[in-house]
C-alpha cells in the first residue's frame, strides 16, 4: 500500500480523516502539527512553531519532511546512501498537515527516486463564508484549540483569513496534483467516498 499524504487548512478534517484511514487500513497517523511542536520545544532556534509565522515554519520544516518521506518511503535509500539502510517494510503510514512546502520537499524527493509514490489527498472548505467559519469555531472549539479564547473581533479576522486561505491551498493542491475534496458539507459522506476511493485504488494495485 502506497503512503498517504493529507494537506489542507485547518478545521478541514485532515485529523478526522487521518483516525478514520489508521481505523481502516492500519497506517500509522503522523501529524505534521506534532512535529512542529516538538521541533518548537526542542530546537527553538530553527524558528518551527505553531501558531506564529505560516510561511516561516512551513519554509523551515520543509527539508525536515522532504528527508522523512524520502527515507521512509523509498526502496533502496537513494539520495542518503551511506546513511540509509532502505524503506521500513510494512511501516505505511498517513501523514496530515498544512505546513507544506511543496517546491522544497519534491526536490528532495526527487533526489530519492520518488516522484508519485503517494496517495496525496486535498481537503478543503471553499463553499464557507467568514459568518460561516465563525459560527463553527464557536460551535466546535474545545480548550485544545489555539481559537477556543480568542475575542470576537479576533476570531472574525481569523475567519476572514480562513476564506482566503482555502483558496490559496485549493489552488496549490490543484497544482501538485492532489485529489482534492470539499469538506464543507457532508463531511462524513465525504470522508466515506475517500475511503472507499484509497480501498479500490489499494485494490487495483493488487
């Protein structure tokens, strides 16, 4: 089975997704905003950290994911061969996230032989007004969430920015080929038509 690759915005579903792909086929998540924290707590000097510059972090962490992928996707190591001792059998794994260079880390795949060894999957909300994104932040927030204290006029610029941010992503992922879903709506039918999409695919391959 091919490894899955999962970007979009947040509130997407890239999590929800990601649980529901582990449940069915039993690849292990790896999430890209865990990554960011632990670089942020362990090495505060290479500037990965949540919640702050976007494009910095995303510019930051790329090498870090572009290495990760490669040696833990690739057949025979290339790229890092003294280092490498090859892909790990049976280890597929689905990794989920929105800090995504996508210039960077395909070099760096390229570099191991890997061009479209993944199954890379776009989550979007592009049918959301702000008024919309707003009410779900209120609605569904927990503590865990960095939005869940913000103040009216802080969530509604947030809201804002998410209109135009799911475009901007939309048309990445447009560019780089990923299969891109609406997650505006009928999520969970959604999330069913992708499963049973990376089931046939597994199911051709085979």
């Amino acid at each position: 089975m091919k490894n899955i690759i999962i970007a979009g915005p947040s509130r997407s579903g890239k999590s929800t997704l990601a649980k529901m792909i582990h449940n069915e086929f039993g690849s292990y998540v790896i999430s890209i905003d865990k990554l960011v924290a632990v670089f942020q707590n362990a090495y505060p000097q290479l500037d990965i950290r949540l919640n702050w510059n976007r494009d910095k972090t995303t510019e930051n962490i790329a090498p870090f994911i572009g290495h990760y992928l490669g040696m833990f996707s690739s057949s025979d190591g290339r790229g890092l061969e003294s280092y490498s001792h090859g892909a790990v059998d049976g280890n597929n794994f689905v990794l989920e996230g929105a800090y995504y260079d996508f210039d960077r880390i395909g070099s760096i795949l390229r570099s191991y032989g890997i061009n479209d060894d993944f199954i890379c999957i776009g989550l979007v909300q592009c049918g959301k007004t702000a008024e919309e994104f707003f009410a779900d932040f209120r609605e569904h927030d927990t503590e865990k969430d960095w939005t869940y204290n913000l103040s009216d006029d802080e969530l509604k610029e947030v809201s804002e920015e998410a209109v135009s941010y799911n475009k901007e992503m939309y048309e990445q992922l447009a560019n780089y080929g990923f299969k891109i879903y609406n997650t505006s709506n009928d999520r969970e039918e959604v999330f069913k038509k992708i499963i049973n999409s990376i089931r046939k695919e597994i199911k051709d391959v085979h």
